[in-house]
C-alpha cells in the first residue's frame, strides 16, 4: 500500500494500522506534494483499483501523471553504475566517512539516498571508477571499496550489533530507490528496537 502511494509522489502525513483478530484496517492521510488534498477523481479510483488489484500496480497511465501539478513517476536511479548498499547504526559524520573513503579510493559518487530510522541508517549510493568514468568493473578494485567500506561502517559497532555493506554490479534498466530502502531497513529489523 504504501509503495502505490510512493509511487504516486503522494505524502503520507500519518497513518494508523490496527488489527482485531482477522480484521485488519489501515488508515493513510495523503495530500500531494504541496500539502493540497486529493481531489482527482481519476487518481482515487486508480489508488483504489491498484489497493486491490495487484495487476494494476506498477506503470501509472499517462492520464494520471500530471493529476498532481507536476509528473508523477515512481522514483528511479540510474543503474548505470556500482550501488553502494549499507545499513548499520546511524551516527554523526558517517556519511562524511564514507564519502572520504570512497574519494581516497579514486570513486566518484553519481547519486545517494538514505534513510534513519530508530537510530539505524539504510544508504545506497551509486558509485563510479573515478578514473575509467563507469561502474566498478575489475574485481581487485571492487574487493578494495568492499574491505574499505565496510571497516567504516564497522567502526563503532558494538560486537555482535547488525550491519551490512554490500556492492552490486550495474543493473539492466532502472532501480526503485524507495523500495530498496525499505527492503534494506525491514531486513535490518529497524522496527523492533
């Protein structure tokens, strides 16, 4: 549910979900990106359709994306390049960590998105041979940014805390960069602390 609504670049202000035995009600406030409420008859019947239909879900007709005062099309990065999948314990300057082993590794950073949450962070960022201009194709290089990158964000772990640092080579087409994040933060456990 949430992803067709992320989708959609629609805002959810709150949300409640309960449950009752097996009943379930999910509750979402949404307004568009300025804050306006969704009075587009073509856009609530196309949430609607695509809440209950998993068919619909996916490419939102051309009719719809620009209901909203500006394009509406689900958030993508590039897969053009090596991305950079962390999670861990968020704490100040980590970032600023990372950017600096990554710059000593001659790697240019193309595009980051991260998330916190619970005192835990998901990031990925897309990564670039600072010196060949494309993904990080040759193994020794990719195993250096991998052993590098993961002693910092080792770093100030406590023993046997979770955190993860993984390279993935560049993928066919385009990636869901919100759908990433919450799949890295739901297997990180996030929300159970």
């Amino acid at each position: 549910m949430v992803q067709v609504l992320t989708d959609l670049d629609l805002v959810i202000s709150k949300s409640y979900v309960s449950s009752d035995g097996g009943w379930l009600m999910d509750v979402f406030h949404v307004t568009d990106h300025l804050g306006n409420k969704v009075t587009d008859e073509t856009l609530i019947l196309y949430i609607q359709q695509a809440l209950t239909d998993p068919r619909r879900r996916g490419e939102i007709p051309k009719e719809l994306q620009t209901c909203l005062t500006r394009d509406v099309k689900p958030c993508h990065v590039s897969t053009e390049h090596t991305a950079l999948e962390t999670t861990g314990r968020d704490r100040p300057g980590l970032m600023s960590e990372i950017s600096a082993a990554l710059y000593e590794l001659r790697c240019h950073v193309t595009a980051a998105v991260a998330w916190t949450h619970n005192a835990r962070v998901a990031c990925i960022i897309h990564i670039e041979d600072g010196l060949m201009r494309g993904p990080i194709m040759a193994s020794k290089k990719l195993a250096q940014v991998h052993e590098k990158l993961e002693s910092v964000v080792e770093a100030h772990h406590e023993s046997g805390e979770h955190w993860s640092v993984r390279l993935t080579a560049p993928a066919v087409g385009r990636t869901h960069t919100e759908r990433r994040l919450h799949q890295l933060m739901y297997a990180d456990r996030d929300y159970k602390q």
